[in-house]
C-alpha cells in the first residue's frame, strides 16, 4: 500500500471552529466544506488538503448523524417508489456517486437535518452557494509510474439504482488534488459498517465500493474516502493522515452469482463455482468415518499393506494415521488422487472439505479448470479469492453443505485470515515434521479411463524414494503403508490401490497362493476374455500369467469396487439397449459405450503396469513407464482396436434395414477415365515398372484387367492382386457393395480385424444371410436409392477364385490396411512376404492393388512395392534436387523438423528420404489428374485445417495431416530397413526390426511427439501422441452394432 501522510498545523485550525456548512457546486461537482477549510488556490494549481472539524478540535470522538434523529427514522423506514423521490441520488444524473444500502429515509428527512434538500432527480438543479467557485483540477503534464494503478472493471449497475450513504455528522470530505487527478468528482461516502455489496457496477463504482470497503480492512479508524482515476485516498477519522490505496482486491473482475432465486448472492470462485461440501454420511458405504477417521476406510485382502480411505477431514486424517501407528506401520506413504481442487474450511472445530463445483451439476468435480496449471497452485489462487471474498463481506464466505435440497443453505463460514482455509498438501504434509517416517505426494488420476503414462511415471518416482519398496533393500524389512484418498475412497482409490498391490506382488516374487485362491465375488464372471485381451494373451510374453496376476489384484481390493464386474456390467446396459426410438437409444447406446471402453481401458493399462513390472521391477525401474511405453508400440496397436463389435455383425442388420448397401461407384470417381477401356476406375501403371493400381474393380473388370496384363504385348504368366481393403466388400447382381450407416453413407466402416482371414469369414456370413433372407433390400446406387433382391452373391475370395480357372498364374492376397494413415508394422511385414514369395516364383510377376478408390491405400502399397523392387533389381541412380522457387517449397519436399529428426537418426538417412522422395514422384507421374501426391498432400492438408471455418472439418484436417505426414515417415524407415536387413535377406520382418532396432534408437520417442512444430507448440495437442492419434483413427461416429466382444 502506497502511503503518504501530511500533518496539519494546530493553530491553523484553531481559529476556524465552527459548525455551519457551505455547500459549494463549481464544474458539475457537489463538495461538502466544513466552516474553516482554505479555499482552493487559482485554477491548476496543486491544491493542499486542509480540514478541520468540530469533533477534531474538541478532541472527542465522531458521533454518527444517526443520533441526531429519532431511532428508526431512517434504519427501518418502509421502503417507497422510486418515482418522484425528493433527494435520491441519480446514477444516470450523477455517475461518480455510490450508494450503500443502510435503509431507506422517509420523504422529509435530509442527511443534513430538517427537510430533504429540494434538489435532486425530482427538485431540479442544487441551489447556488456563495463563494468563489472551485477551480477545475488539472492533469499534471507527466505521472510517476509507480503512482499508477488498474482499475477493476465491473459489470453493469444493478436496476435498484444507487444504494444511500450515510455521512458522519463531524467528518467532511475533499475532492483532492493529487497528482493523478484528471477531473472533478463528485463522490458520497459512508461508514464501512454499511456497505455490502450484492449487485454489480460500472467501472468507476466498482473502484468507490471495494476502494472503501478495503479501507474498512485495512485501517478500522479510517472513515471517509476519495476517487481519482488511480487510486483511492483515505482519510482518517483525526483529519491528521491520508492514504492512497493500491490492494489487488481493486484489480480483481469478481463475479456473484446465485444458486437458486430464493439464495443470497454471493461471489463465485474462478468466476463460476460455488464451494460445496463434497463428503456426506450416505456416501461412507462401511460406516468407517468415526471409528477409523475417514469414510470407507480398508484394507486390500492377503495381509498386504496396502489401504483405501474417501475424503477425511483435518482431524480425521490425523486420527488415521494414529490408527496406522497403532497397527504397527512405522512408515507410511500418502497419495492423495484426486485431480480437482480440494480446500478444508472450518466447520463444527474441524476443517471440511469443499470443492468449487459448477451450477449446472453441482455433483460432478471439476477437472482441469486451467490448462497447465498444476491443482495445487489452483488451491492457493481459490484460497487468496476466498479470502478476498471474505474481506469484502464482514469476513465471511458462503458454502453449501447440503446440495440434496438445499435446507438452510447456503452456509456462512468465518474466514478472518488465509490460515481459516486450508489446502490439501497443508492437510496432508504437515504430518512430516511430526512423523519422520511419513511422506505426502499428490497424484492425481482420471475419475473414468485409464491413468496418463506421465501420472503412472510419477507414481513410480515417488516409489523409487522408498527404498522399502524395491528388492535393492532387505525383504525381510517389513514395506510403508501405502495409503490412497479420492473424494468417496472408490473408483480412484481402488484404481491406485490395485497398482500398489501389484508392486507389492513384486516385491513378495509373484502373488501368494492364497491370493488366487480368494473368492472373486458373489457376481458371476464370464471364463471368456475380451477379444483385445485374448489378443494381448497372444502378443505378450507370459500373457496368461500377466492377465492372471491383475486379476488377483483386482479380487484382493474388490471390498468397494471390482473393475472386471465393472467392465460386464456396463456391456450388458450396452447390449440391453434395443434398436426403437433410434435417437435416444443411440445417445443411450454411446453412453454405455464409453462406459464399457473406459473401463476396459482402465483394465488393459493394468495388465499393461503389471507387464511393465515384470520387466522393470528387477531394475529399479531404470526405464519410465512412457519411455518404456514407445520400446513396446505393439501395445498402443492393441489398445487403439479395443471395439470389435463389428465382428459380430449379422446379415439381419441389412436385411431390417439398420445398415444398408451402397454401390462403390457411388464414392470413387472415375478421375482418371479407365471406366471405358478397362472397366474399372483410376487404372494406371508405374512407370517402367510392372507395378499396377486402381479402384475396387466388379468380376467384369476383373476379368478385362487380366486380359490386359496377360496380352502378347506384357506377356504376365504370373499376377499377384492384393484387395487392401479393411471394410465388408461383396458383389452382387454383378456390382460391388459396401456396408454403411443410413445416416452417414459417405463413412467407411473399418472392421478391427487382426487377420485377413477374420474379414473373410465375415464376409461369407453376411453374404450367406442375404442369400437366405430372399427379401428386398434398399440399396444405393451412384444417384439414387432402389430396392433390390439378390439372386447372386459373392465375396472378393470367392470371385477370385473363379478367374484362376482361367489366368493360371493368379495369386489373390487380402491384406487390409487403414486408409489416409500409415500401414502399421504388420502390415508392412505382409506386403514385404507376398512381394517376396511373387518374385521367387517368376521374376517378372505383375503387382495389382486396388482400394475402394484406387487413392490413398493403393497408392501407399505402390510406393512400398516399388521400393522392394528397386532392392531386389537395383535403385536407379539418383540425379541432384532442381532448386525450386515456389510457396511452401521447403515443406512440399518433406523437410519437416520431425522428419529431418528421423533422417539425422537414421544410418546415411537422407539418402534413405531422397530414395523415398524418388518413389513417390515416380507412382505420381501418371496420377497428376488426382492431384494426390502422398508428399506434398501433408502440408496442403495443414494448411487447409488451419484455414477450416468448421469446427468438426477442422480437427479432421489436422489429424489428416499429422496420419499423412506419419505416413511418409514410415516410409522412410521402411526404405532404411529394406538397406540395413538385406544381408539377412529380410528374415527379420519389419515389425521386429521395428521394436528391436528403431524403437531403441528413440523412433517411437520421437513419432510419439508428431507434429508440424516449425509452426506451432506440441502441448495441449493429445494427437501428437501415438496413444491418442492411433486410438482416433480407430474411432468412428457411428451407432454401435453387433455385441461387445
């Protein structure tokens, strides 16, 4: 707080006693002078402040103007109508005015005794007074900067119009001349007793009230105040000092806000939440709050020292950890979970939990209410608001206890200092100083889904201080407590709980006999696993044993919450929901579908944890959980495939008309115009090269394409095809059809399968179904819809088969890969053996892809093609780059930041990019009419996101981008795989090399970090991980079908 302070001379104010006012108006600005004062000096000039009062010259006390009246003349007079009111202060008429409300006076009375002044809204302009009329006060040509300060801006006056102000009787009020004064103004003042502010202001009200209201706390004898344009002056009540106020509470945009209409108002925290109790007696489930400190107080099953608790109080907590001693657990560790601010206020001799909670659901926490702020800086911003909010309301803050309904709500808690509101680490740390065993440690972890790589990497750098807890101390040294708190001591807590206990497992050499042998619980649980579980069976080392040891876990800390039943539970919701009224069981439907895969997600991180430890443990640790995460990517690869409802899918669903069939003609346009001469849309070849592309072709096409490649002019005796598609394909009445949503025919649906036989054998249900069903089915045709019946059917296997009768040389292969994204590892490894065992049969094998539309897929397969080709018959000589003078020239070559990290990383890795580079010119030279280059469509498709209107467009533009700019570089490190395996004539598949060779040389680190950083900050951007971009393009909009399997 600036100060300043000037003494006035006593025998200056000897002479000038006496009790008659002057009112004086000079410029539109109405002062009160007390008899005595000086009188302004000439215009401009820098005016001293000079005041003397009858009560200062007499040494006694200031009396109120109240006692000059009969009680209740003013306090409790009925309040009247605004019209017509003799003497009531107009905002409109008069903006530097600010009322306080103290009661409303009856019509006669005047604050100055006698009869109500005569001016005013309804009495006209104030009469004139005698006297020279002030000077105008001017602005000094400069300001000292440290005089300047931000006014609060405030909203809009409330409709009440000014609130009145009482003026003590022996006080008198200046406008004063300081420096940074820049107009008259005129100004009321009131005792700091009677100023509550419940509405909202304009900018320089809200300065009056809170600048007078910070006075009343600052200095209790301070009585009278002034406004300039950048800070407050006091004055106090001996006329001897004044002050000019510079407090944060005056830069603060404070906003109040009620509940319902029939609760006060009051100030919100961060704006917009009000601070709610958030632990009540319904929710302690084991009836543990008195007799163990906290509700739901436990302890996981088979002795393991491992323990659970909802919210506890201050004394409460106090009271566990007294229990833990009591037990004999000399060292303990705290983890509290919860990611939303928490802060204890005092109720009934304790402090109690409260959370800011938003109006709209008042039982949900709040998560990340600032990006990148950690919640324990959130808990001391919301303490210093609280407390700023208590000063401005006689030390007290409003808080619900009782959001059911709402009976005598809200509550008022005292806070009369910061050390009245406690947070959470103040709570949970203080213990250290008396418990040198014991440590704290926040870690908070998501209410639904499984926890973040970097929450899993702190939680086991936390362990990693304790030496207790690894094998590098003795075993026999009994391990800390480890001790987890959420809000209800349920869903977080028995997620920590269940990864403490598999450390423990660890620790102990495997989990106990006995702990298999423990009931599961009273609810039945399937033998059979998810389908992604099977498949992480089958991918990871000692799977079983992995899968088997989480669910030990899971059973020993299953007294609140078992996360498996969880997981079946929620599916059977899911699967109960039936196909009427489409719109709400469809939003129905995607509830309980995200219920299902968070859950399911939560569980596969376990068992990821626990595969993590069984590596890790051993070694201390040595590497973290996210950087071990990218040496072993084929777990994001299963983690992103988790629904594999569309397995299940029945022929009923066409036949009903839940899906129908559209014609692929409907979406690959002819850009190319091969309809005419080979039947099939977008035919082209590579140049000088037995490398073929196009769009999905029909039996006729099929049938014309062979011709063609088997003439007396190309002479192929053998042709490889390969279908990349990963969507249902049949043809029937000789046209090919595809499975879509009524309400969005123009999305793909991708079946998750991890095997092309998988896709075949569905095919062959759905054709069989159609067949038997002999019903009329709505179709679409390129231009319109008709409704059709089947006589033939056949899948892409099927067709195939029919043309080797007649081309021997025939090979057809099913390889699915994702479209506008990276084949992943496998997929490489498949297109690599069938090119491989093509050319040990015939050297001069021709090489057929075909997509849906002969675009993106079989372009990438082409590249991939021709790159093995060139390793098998040689790489063509490479010629210098043409310096080029165009837009955007740098990016359209791929020389992207994350690019030239893989280069610089990789052995002569620009040679292997320009090799690339060379491929992709050579597959696009004849597709120009496309414009699709798979190169230079990354920074194109950038830019195009970024200048998006639409929201949804825009967030599918970028991850276009990022899954094309991942794209190019897969390609690359194929190429430098095709060179650094030749040796070995590739015996080691692209895949392994991959997790054995690359991912150690940090190429998952880096993919793991995607982005275009030359022009933007990676943080805040989820899908520049590989969890979050290989888990969305594996996601779809679309209505659930089929079962959850």
């Amino acid at each position: 707080m600036g100060e300043r302070k000037r003494k006035e001379g006593g025998e200056r104010n000897e002479g000038r006693k006496g009790k008659k006012r002057k009112e004086k108006q000079a410029g539109g600005a109405r002062v009160a002078l007390c008899k005595g004062q000086e009188e302004p000096g000439a215009e401009g000039s820098h005016l001293p402040l000079k005041v003397a009062t009858a009560a200062a010259a007499a040494k006694q006390p200031p009396r109120s103007i109240l006692s000059s009246f009969p009680a209740g003349s003013f306090a409790h007079a009925p309040k009247e109508k605004e019209e017509g009111r003799e003497g009531e202060l107009s905002e409109d008429r008069h903006p530097g005015l600010v009322g306080a409300q103290a009661g409303a006076q009856p019509r006669s009375a005047s604050p100055w005794g006698g009869q109500r002044a005569p001016w005013g809204p309804a009495g006209g302009a104030a009469p004139p007074v005698s006297g020279p009329a002030l000077p105008p006060l001017q602005t000094p040509p400069s300001l000292s900067p440290g005089r300047k300060s931000r006014l609060a801006s405030r909203p809009a006056a409330s409709p009440g119009g000014p609130r009145r102000v009482f003026l003590h009787a022996d006080f008198c009020l200046w406008i004063m001349g300081t420096t940074a004064s820049t107009a008259q103004q005129t100004v009321t003042t009131a005792t700091f007793e009677n100023i509550h502010s419940n509405g909202t202001m304009d900018d320089r009200n809200s300065l009056s009230i809170h600048s007078f209201q910070t006075v009343g706390l600052h200095n209790n004898k301070a009585k009278s105040i002034i406004t300039n344009k950048v800070a407050p002056v006091v004055i106090t009540y001996n006329c001897k000092e004044e002050f000019q106020i510079h407090d944060d509470l005056l830069k603060a945009g404070y906003t109040v806000g009620r509940i319902t209409e029939s609760t006060p108002e009051h100030y919100l925290v961060q704006g917009k939440y009000f601070m709610v109790r958030d632990v009540y007696s319904k929710l302690d489930v084991l009836n543990t709050a008195s007799s163990c400190g906290a509700p739901n107080f436990r302890q996981a099953k088979g002795g393991y020292s491992v323990f659970g608790m909802g919210q506890p109080s201050l004394d409460g907590f106090k009271q566990v950890l007294q229990k833990l001693q009591n037990e004999g657990h000399k060292e303990c560790i705290m983890f509290c979970v919860r990611e939303e601010p928490v802060l204890f206020l005092p109720l009934d001799n304790d402090f109690m939990s409260y959370t800011p909670r938003g109006k709209e659901n008042l039982h949900e926490n709040l998560h990340s209410l600032q990006r990148g702020v950690k919640v324990e800086n959130l808990e001391l911003s919301i303490r210093k608001e609280i407390h700023d909010f208590a000063k401005l309301s006689e030390n007290t803050y409003y808080v619900y206890n009782d959001i059911e309904h709402f009976k005598d709500e809200p509550h008022s808690v005292s806070i009369r200092c910061e050390e009245d509101i406690h947070v959470t680490e103040e709570v949970y740390k203080r213990p250290v100083f008396l418990l040198p065993s014991y440590r704290y440690h926040r870690l908070p972890l998501p209410v639904e889904g499984a926890p973040l790589e970097a929450q899993l990497d702190a939680f086991l750098n936390f362990l990693r201080e304790s030496p207790n807890l690894l094998l590098l101390q003795d075993p026999s040294r009994p391990p800390p407590a480890l001790l987890f708190s959420c809000q209800t001591g349920v869903g977080r807590t028995n997620l920590a709980m269940v990864l403490g206990t598999l450390v423990l497992f660890h620790r102990k050499g495997g989990p106990q006999k006995q702990d298999h042998s423990l009931p599961q619980s009273s609810k039945f649980l399937p033998k059979d696993q998810f389908q992604i579980i099977q498949n992480y069976i089958a991918t990871v080392p000692k799977g079983q044993q992995i899968v088997e040891e989480v669910d030990a876990a899971i059973s020993l800390c299953s007294e609140m919450h078992n996360m498996r039943e969880a997981i079946y539970e929620n599916k059977k919701k899911l699967e109960a929901i039936g196909e009427d009224y489409q719109t709400q069981a469809n939003t129905t439907k995607e509830y309980f579908l995200q219920r299902t895969l968070q859950s399911l997600e939560r569980y596969f991180y376990l068992i990821t944890f626990n595969y993590y430890l069984h590596e890790q443990y051993p070694l201390a640790f040595a590497l973290s959980f996210s950087r071990w995460m990218c040496r072993h990517p084929e777990l994001y690869r299963l983690q992103a495939n988790m629904n594999m409802s569309e397995l299940t899918i029945k022929g009923d669903q066409i036949t009903k008309g839940a899906r129908v069939l559209v014609v692929d003609d409907r979406f690959s346009p002819d850009v190319l115009s091969t309809v005419r001469e080979m039947s099939v849309a977008n035919f082209r070849r590579v140049p000088k090269m037995s490398v073929y592309g196009m769009a999905q072709p029909n039996s006729k096409a099929i049938g014309s394409v062979l011709s063609y490649l088997t003439d007396a002019k190309r002479k192929h005796s053998h042709i490889l095809w390969v279908n990349l598609r990963e969507e249902v394909v049949l043809e029937g009445n000789e046209q090919t059809y595809t499975l879509r949503e009524v309400s969005n025919l123009d999305q793909q649906i991708t079946v998750p399968v991890t095997s092309p036989e998988q896709l075949e054998k569905l095919e062959s249900v759905l054709k069989s179904d159609l067949l038997k069903s002999q019903k009329w089915i709505e179709v679409y045709l390129e231009q319109e819809k008709q409704m059709k019946m089947f006589k033939t059917c056949l899948t892409m296997q099927e067709i195939f088969n029919q043309h080797k009768s007649t081309c021997q040389g025939l090979a057809y292969k099913r390889i699915p890969i994702p479209d506008f994204c990276a084949p992943r590892e496998k997929d490489f490894d498949q297109l690599l053996e069938a090119t491989k065992a093509a050319l040990a049969e015939d050297c001069h094998t021709a090489f057929v892809f075909n997509c849906h539309s002969g675009r993106g897929r079989t372009t990438t397969a082409m590249v991939i093609a021709v790159l093995t080709l060139w390793h098998f018959n040689g790489i063509p000589e490479m010629v210098e780059d043409e310096i080029v003078s165009v837009p955007d020239a740098k990016y359209t070559k791929g020389e992207f930041e994350v690019v030239m990290k893989i280069v610089q990383i990789l052995p002569e890795g620009h040679q292997m990019k320009k090799e690339v580079d060379i491929a992709l010119d050579t597959v696009s030279e004849t597709m120009t009419p496309m414009h699709y280059h798979l190169r230079e469509i990354i920074i194109c498709t950038y830019r195009q996101g970024k200048a998006a209107k639409d929201v949804k467009e825009m967030q599918t533009l970028n991850l276009r981008s990022l899954q094309y700019l991942e794209r190019y570089i897969y390609l690359i490190l194929f190429n430098a795989y095709l060179h650094l395996e030749k040796k070995d004539s590739w015996q080691r598949p692209f895949s392994i090399w991959m997790q054995e060779v690359a991912s150690k040389a940090g190429v998952y680190e880096i993919l793991n970090h995607l982005g275009f950083t030359e022009f933007e900050d990676l943080e805040d951007k989820p899908l520049s991980q590989l969890r979050y971009r290989w888990q969305e393009q594996s996601r779809n909009s679309l209505p659930f079908r089929g079962e959850f399997i």
